[in-house]
C-alpha cells in the first residue's frame, strides 16, 4: 500500500477554480495488476469484478485470479475504439444481465462505430447476446467512440456515443447517429416518451445532442440526475447534467479551440444551447466519473471524482449547489486515469492504464 502527502495551492484561472491547501494522506492498494487499458469494471454482488480491456478482453476477477469471459463478441480495434463500458442490469441478482459497449465492424459500410450489448452473464460465459444498438454508419475514422453506460431507477439504460470525428454532420443532427445520449428500455425498445420519437426520421433513442465525446456518465446519487463529462478539443472539456431533449451546443458553441490554436466557432453560448455545468482549459481529457457516497470518505461525501488521461492524476471536486467550487489533484503521475468506480464496499476505485485497478485510501 503507498500512501502519498498533499500540500499545495494552485489558481486555475480560466475556470475560476481554485485548488486548495489540503493536508493528509492519500494512498492506494493496487487490487488487479497487469491490466493494459482498463475502460471499464463493475462489482458483482459477490464483490468480484467484471473488467473490459480495450483490446476486446472481459475479465472476471475473483478470489485474486483473472479468468476471461467465454461468449464475447467479435470487437474491432480501430484508434480509440474496442471494448468500451460495462454495466450491470439493476436486477442482475435474478436476471443476471450485463450490458457493454464496444466498436464493431458489422454493417455495410467499411469500418466501425459504437454498438450496446445485452448478454447473461453466468459461469464465468456469455449467453443470449443481443445487439441493442448500433450506430451507423460505419466510419473509418479512430476517434469519438465514447462511451459509457448507466441506468434509471425505472430500468432505462442510457449509453453515449461520441461524434466520430464528424463534428460537422453529426451532433447537431438527430436524424444522424453519433455525438448524442441514447436512452433504451432495458430489452432494447424505445421508451414512449423519448423526446424525438414524434419528429419524422429522428433516430428515435436520442436522448440528448451535440455532444463531441462523453466517456464519462453518472447517475447523481443524491438528486438521480444524470451527470457526464466530455472531452472538449484543446481546451474546453466539460462537464453537463443531462436533461430530455436538450443541445448540449458540440460544435455550435464550445470553450476550446482546435488543436492547431485556431478557433472553429466564435461563441461560447447561445439560445436554446446548454451552458456547461463547468469545464477545464487547458483540457484534462477526463475519463470515467464516480460521486462519493461513502462514509469511509467523511470529508468527500457528495463529492465528484473525475479521471485525468492528460495529467494522469484524479480531479477530486467539491460541489455546492450543484456547482465544482474547488478541485484537488490527488494520486497524481500513476498514468492515465481510465474509469472510476464506487465498490459495494464504500471504497472508490480507479482503473489506471498500464497499472491496474486501484482502491483508494485516505488517512
């Protein structure tokens, strides 16, 4: 177990955050090691663990073996696309359902994009897989798979794909795939209520639009709203509470500019366009996202823990009203911080590239 001090003041002037002093002693305990790109994990009810590796590997951790999963889907690997996220069904102790995302092949189109998966998963092998969704078309391009998955307390399950690379074409149009939240009931069908199901060749799932690339998505365990992040171009990452319907502005309105340093919009708000919650530039790239709902954590209860893939650190942020009004860095320099998660036992968790999944100590 390694457990690092804390002592700092920073001023991130351009999100109008500050990093305050802090003293104590954060550290860690390396739980699976060996793991390449850990996108995404969930505990079982027995307190073992379900990982995805990019690459296309799942993996069921138990009593401190690794042992892949049988069943799975052929997954394409194209740039940042693979095996994306995983979730369990809310009723996974009867149904024993898993949900995951990942880059497949499949369609006429050369290339890949985002596909949902149901699958049973039992004996340590898949079962009656079900493609739920998948995004068309295909593209060749590598980057903006997203994705993450949650759910509801009504069983719906929501899932982000990025824009694929097409900034121009697909976020801010609903009858195109990509850039956009979906929203499924749990069997794979379009919830009546969805807010575009009415509107002539809308792809009926959308939840939300105009987003670039979420790989970050929560449910609020203290006000049941949906939070994400997203990675902004350079500069302007950003985090957003997801609302039915709503144009979250990619690539219409946005704080950062292209990669080159030069600006592809001139404004950073308009009608009808959502406000980010808050945002980072310079850009963090974040990944996986996870509020502090643990005891264990007594001066982080209600906060929100954001993944650094740039600066390989984990933005610990505490929220007022609904609002970041500090950050700390914390377990910095360990590599990129992929995907975060609270365990059934109180104790946060992190999936770091290269290293492993960690649990989180604090004294």
């Amino acid at each position: 177990m390694r457990f690092f001090s804390y002592s700092f003041l920073l001023v991130f002037s351009l999100s109008s955050i500050v990093f305050a002093q802090k003293k104590m002693k954060i550290g860690y305990e390396l739980i699976v090691k060996d793991l390449d790109i850990p996108w995404g994990f969930s505990f079982l009810p027995d307190n073992s663990i379900l990982i995805t590796e990019k690459e296309g590997e799942l993996i069921h951790f138990k009593n401190g073996k690794k042992k892949l999963v049988e069943g799975m889907p052929e997954v394409t690997l194209r740039g940042q696309g693979g095996l994306l996220d995983i979730a369990l069904h809310p009723n996974f102790k009867e149904n024993k359902l898993i949900y995951f995302t990942f880059a497949s092949s499949e369609g006429e189109e050369k290339g890949a994009n985002t596909s949902l998966m149901r699958a049973r998963f039992e004996n340590n092998k898949l079962t009656n897989q079900e493609v739920l969704y998948k995004a068309e078309p295909n593209s060749r391009k590598g980057q903006h798979f997203g994705s993450r998955i949650v759910f509801d307390n009504q069983n719906h399950v929501y899932f982000s794909i990025g824009d694929r690379g097409n900034r121009d074409e697909n976020p801010q149009d609903i009858t195109r795939d990509c850039g956009k939240i979906y929203r499924l009931n749990d069997n794979g069908s379009i919830p009546k209520d969805n807010p575009f199901v009415k509107i002539p060749n809308a792809k009926k799932a959308i939840f939300t639009y105009g987003h670039r690339n979420p790989q970050g998505m929560e449910i609020n365990p203290f006000t049941n709203q949906i939070w994400t992040h997203e990675h902004g171009p350079k500069g302007g990452d950003e985090i957003n509470i997801i609302q039915k319907g709503k144009n979250y502005g990619w690539p219409v309105i946005s704080y950062g500019l292209n990669y080159s340093g030069s600006k592809f919009t001139e404004i950073t708000e308009k009608k009808e366009m959502e406000q980010p919650l808050h945002y980072w530039t310079p850009s963090i790239a974040p990944s996986g996202m996870a509020f502090v709902n643990s005891d264990i954590y007594p001066n982080w209860k209600g906060n929100l823990l954001v993944g650094s893939l740039k600066f390989q650190y984990i933005s610990n942020c505490t929220l007022e009203n609904g609002k970041v009004v500090e950050e700390e860095k914390i377990l910095e320099g360990l590599g990129r911080v992929r995907s975060i998660e609270q365990g059934n036992d109180g104790y946060m968790y992190a999936g770091i590239e290269g290293l492993g999944i960690i649990k989180i100590i604090v004294k």
